[in-house]
C-alpha cells in the first residue's frame, strides 16, 4: 500500500522531529516509525468504514420515503440497495473488517450528522437516481461506488472527519484513494489473505524505509562530515533543516542501498524537496547530491549492484 516515496516522507518527518527535540530517543524514534505504519493502514480501513456507513443511510432513507403520505416517483421504486448490494455487503458483513473497525473504535470516531449530509448531498445526483430506476451490472456498479468515494473525497465533512483522526490524511492521500479503489474493485473476497494484502509490505517498510531511518540515525556524523565540505559557500548550520535532513537521507540510500541506482536518488529527494521544503531547494538538493555523487566516485565508495545502477 505505501510506496518508497511515502515512507521517505515518513522517515523525514520522523528525523525532523528528533532534531527538534534533543530529549527524543533514537528509540522512539524507531517506534514512531512502526505506529506511523500501522496509522497508515488504519486510515485506509477508515475510508472503508466511512463509505459503508455513508451508503448504509440509505437504510433510514427508505423508511422515510415508505412513510410518506404522498410519495413521490422515486420514492415508490426506492430500496436501499446502495447498501445491500454485493460490494458494500462484502464490507459490511465481512467479519474480519467488522472486528477492525470495533477494535479501532470507528464508530465514535465519524460524525454521524456529517454521514448524513454527504449522503444527503449524493443522494441528489443523476447517478444515484439511474441506479434506483435501473439494474446495474457489476462494472456499473463498481462506477457507482467509485463516483460515491470521489464526491466522499470533495466534500468538506468527509475530509473534516479524515483530518480530525488521522493528521497523516493529507500525506498518504494518493495511496490510500488507490489502494480504496483497488479494495472496492476487487471485493466480495474473503479471508485474511485478501486483507492483508493491503498492509504495508515488508519490504517497502521494514527493508528500506526502516533500514533508511535507522542507519540515517546512526551515522548523522559521519554523513555531515561528507556533506559539509560539499557546500562551499553554503553555511551548513542556516541552512533549511528539511534540506539537511534530506541530504543526509539522500546520502544514506547512495552509500547503504546498493540496489537503488543514484540517479533514482537523487530524483526522489529533488521531487520531495519540491513539496516539502523551499522555492530554492530543489535546486540546491540537486547541486548538492550531485556533486556527493561524483565524490563518492572518484573516491570509489559508490558501489552499486547491477549494471547502470550508478547512473
């Protein structure tokens, strides 16, 4: 579900907040790393849990409209299908999910009279009329569900209650929204294994992003000592500590990820200083990893596995 560029994110947050706070343990650091994955995985469930109780007010809805004394068209062909239907039931009746949602106490989390205003609000597009009037195949209505999770995403009381639980929200959005759309496409499925399939894989976050954190801690040192010649008329202790964070995060994966080729370095950490630093940084990350790069070369401490990887 988390892909590299996310988890250097995380790892970056992480080591800024240790230079912040002189009094944080390397590790508690390490630990924060492990909760922010688990973080991670719980705001996808929530997304889930969040669609399934939006498409479950169509439940009340049609208790209402039943008891209407002068019901309109559409409220005498209405049924509560949104909710009943197989892709929605795979999540709501799907025992495994339940017993997640119990345990991460999703239902006092979400804001009921924010549920139903989005549905409210959705309930109201030609869409969802055409679905009412009309059978659906299973590719309409996946399209449905898609176009229910995309209006969930634009409305201000969906994202007030993502931003309100989870802060990592924001950060991790595209994965999520992805791995979302992945879930609801590929469900009714059950089982662990098709559950557990969107957890953040090992690889991802124990083999690098772990590995990143943790060897980016240990040799702080060393790497500056590697850095701070390379900065020229650069004072090293004014610079944007985003950027030096970056630097060293960036020399971590030249020197200790030998399967990672140097260009992809330094494009992803030119890219996230982009987002997540100064105008200028992205130049400046770019000048400086690459002329680290064309050090460690001469000095023959690039040593990367496979044929082009050091370019």
């Amino acid at each position: 579900m988390l892909s590299r560029r996310s988890v250097r994110v995380k790892v970056m947050q992480l080591l800024y907040a240790q230079d912040r706070d002189a009094l944080l343990k390397d590790k508690e650091v390490i630990n924060a790393y492990h909760n922010e994955l688990k973080r991670s995985y719980d705001l996808f469930l929530f997304n889930l849990y969040v669609i399934m109780r939006v498409a479950d007010c169509a439940t009340l809805d049609g208790k209402k409209r039943k008891s209407k004394h002068l019901p309109t068209d559409i409220d005498k062909i209405f049924s509560n299908k949104l909710y009943t239907n197989e892709i929605i039931s795979g999540i709501s009746e799907n025992k495994i999910l339940s017993k997640q949602f119990d345990d991460l106490k999703f239902e006092s989390q979400v804001n009921n009279d924010y549920i139903n205003k989005i549905y409210e609000e959705f309930a109201k597009k030609d869409e969802y009329l055409e679905y009412l009037k009309n059978e659906f195949t299973q590719e309409q209505l996946i399209e449905l569900l898609l176009e229910l999770y995309r209006f969930c995403r634009q409305d201000e009381y969906f994202n007030e209650m993502l931003e309100d639980s989870y802060y990592n929200w924001l950060d991790d959005k595209s994965l999520v929204v992805g791995s979302v759309k992945k879930f609801l496409k590929a469900i009714p499925e059950e089982g662990h294994s098709f559950i557990d399939s969107f957890k953040p894989d090992e690889e991802t976050t124990i083999d690098f992003g772990l590995n990143l954190l943790k060897i980016a801690i240990k040799n702080k040192e060393s790497n500056m000592e590697l850095i701070i010649p390379v900065l020229e008329n650069w004072d090293h202790e004014r610079l944007a500590i985003v950027d030096t964070i970056f630097l060293r995060m960036a020399l971590t994966e030249l020197l200790d990820f030998p399967t990672i080729p140097s260009k992809v370095t330094l494009n992803e950490y030119v890219e996230l200083a982009k987002q997540y630093s100064t105008v200028k940084s992205k130049e400046f990350i770019n000048g400086i990893l690459d002329k680290l790069m064309k050090d460690l070369q001469e000095k023959g401490t690039l040593k990367k596995e496979g044929r082009g990887l050091i370019t």
